[in-house]
C-alpha cells in the first residue's frame, strides 16, 4: 500500500475528546435587533427620568368633601402631577383662593382640584327652606349645576291634571324659583340628587311635585 493511501485512509481507533465546541456564527439581523432593543429601552429609561423631574405641584383633596361643604384648610393637601393640556389643577400657590368656598359637587379623597370644584362661600340657603329633587338625565342641564346657580323648577306632571296657578294661562305649568345648595354625583342610571333652596312658601308645592318625580330644572341665563 502507497504512503498516500495511508493517509487517505481513516483513523480506526476513538476520536479525541476536545473541550473546545463549535462555535456559531451570529446573524446580522439578531445583533441589529438586539441593538436596537438595547437603543430603545436606553431611549425610554431618559424619557422617564425627565418626565419625572418635569412635574408641578398643585391642589388635591385630602378628605371626601360633600356637595355645599365649605372647604378647610385640612381639606386639601399637594400632589405633584406632569403638566396635562387636558387637566386644569389649581397650583398649590393658589390653596388660600379655596380655602372658606363652597365645593360645588362631591370632591372624592384624591381628587384634582380646579376651578369648577368650588363656587363662593356664601350661604345660599340661609332663610330659605332645602328641598331635595331626584333628577334624571333630561330632567335637568347637561351643564354641571353648581352651588348658588339660579334655576327654575317646573313642575310636569304625567296626566296634564293638575291645576294651574290662578291667573296663569292654560297649559302654562307651575314653576318656582330655587337656588342650587348642592349637586350629588350620578349614580349608576345617571341620576343626581339636587338640593335648592326656596322660599318657605314655596317648599311644600315644590317637595310634592318632587315626591311625584314631576320636575325639570332649568338653568336661568346669567347676565
């Protein structure tokens, strides 16, 4: 047998064991993507950190407020919040412009407050009597009634029968004149509970026609 036929030939006896493994080759578009991952989550790490230092302070409820409360003091506590066009946060700079107001609807424990939480201070009940009417969506605004709005409750009873005022003409409802002391939340039906104040002549018509659910409320136009 030639030298080359020896060589050719293949070994008969084990192959050596080597701790050395193959070694593959990494595909370009693996490591672009692994990059660009690795760019993007560098990229969002930055955005956080300036979101968070891009913050202001302002106004937020400490306790639950109810409807017609006045606002203390203890009422209200800051919250830093990022800057949101859609928002309207009062700054904490302004917390002594809501202290001693009224909160012009229910104001939950963490609530914002803006401007439309509170409306002056004064007591608009005082020598008059509350009465409270259970309004359903269309039989009020879709406007947000607030504290010491002046509205019209008409009175709208189902069968067309009760009597008119005297002097009025036919077909002219009843309706009495009442100044908004609170607005509760919607409940589930969209329902809201609103309370008015009315002369105490009028408070006894006007808590039948609600017994009755025969009212609407109309938002008098404001001068």
């Amino acid at each position: 047998m030639s030298k080359g036929s020896q060589q050719q030939a293949a070994p008969t006896g084990p192959l050596p064991i080597t701790q050395e493994a193959p070694r593959r080759r990494r595909r370009p578009v693996v490591m672009g993507a692994g990059l660009a991952l690795a760019a993007v989550g560098a990229l969002v790490s930055v955005w956080q950190v300036n979101e968070a230092g891009n913050r202001v302070a302002v106004i937020a409820v400490a306790n639950d407020i109810k409807a017609g409360e006045v606002v203390k003091a203890s009422d209200l506590v800051p919250a830093e919040v990022a800057p949101d066009p859609a928002l309207d946060p009062v700054p904490v700079t302004r917390s002594k412009e809501i202290v001693g107001k009224t909160a012009a609807a229910d104001l939950p424990k963490g609530t914002l407050v803006t401007g439309a939480s509170v409306s002056d201070g004064a007591n608009v009940a005082k020598g008059r009597d509350t009465v409270g009417l259970l309004a359903k969506p269309g039989q009020l605004p879709a406007q947000r009634l607030r504290t010491g709005d002046a509205v019209i409750v008409v009175n709208t009873p189902l069968d067309n029968t009760d009597p008119t005022k005297s002097g009025q003409k036919a077909g002219t409802p009843d309706s009495i004149s009442a100044v908004v002391v609170a607005v509760s939340s919607p409940d589930a039906n969209g329902a809201q509970v609103v309370d008015v104040a009315v002369a105490s002549t009028d408070s006894a018509p006007l808590a039948t026609w609600a017994a009755r659910g025969s009212v609407a409320i109309v938002l008098k136009a404001k001068n």
